[in-house]
C-alpha cells in the first residue's frame, strides 16, 4: 500500500468507532490526508469528521473530531472541539 492511501476498510474501522462515541457523528464521511512516518517508518494518516450537535433551547453547535490512525485503521490519537 502506498503512503497516501488508507484502504476502505481502516476508514470504516475507525468510522465506526467515531460513531460509538459520538452518535451525532454517525454517517458522516472522513476527510483523510497523510500524516508524517512514525519513529518505526509507518504510515499514519488524519482522519477529520465534521458534525452538529444539539444543544438544549434548539440550538446547536458544530463538532469537529480528529483521528490520528495507522495503516491497519487502529486509532493512535482522538481528540474533538467544541
């Protein structure tokens, strides 16, 4: 596999697992990019999810989750802003 792409499969993984955390999330599509090589010379890649949550009174605000992950789709780092 070639450094800039992360197959269908580890997408789906680590979509998954986004959408267990964060239910709002759920369908949303991943932008991914590459990220540098590891100390072990893997490739990592940035997965970012954009979303809306809802807030009390009606009204909402957005929900970006970023997900450092390996080739195989195993989450390395996530982190999320409100």
């Amino acid at each position: 596999m070639e450094a800039t792409a992360l197959e269908k499969k580890a997408i789906d993984k680590v979509a998954k697992e986004v959408s267990r955390r964060f239910p709002e999330l759920a369908g949303t599509r991943a932008r991914v990019e590459p990220t540098k090589e590891d100390r072990k010379g893997q490739a990592n890649f940035l997965l970012t999810f954009h979303g809306r949550v809802e807030l009390p009174g009606g009204k909402s605000m957005p929900r970006v989750v970023r997900v450092i992950a390996d080739a195989s789709g195993k989450i390395l780092k996530l982190t999320t802003s409100k």
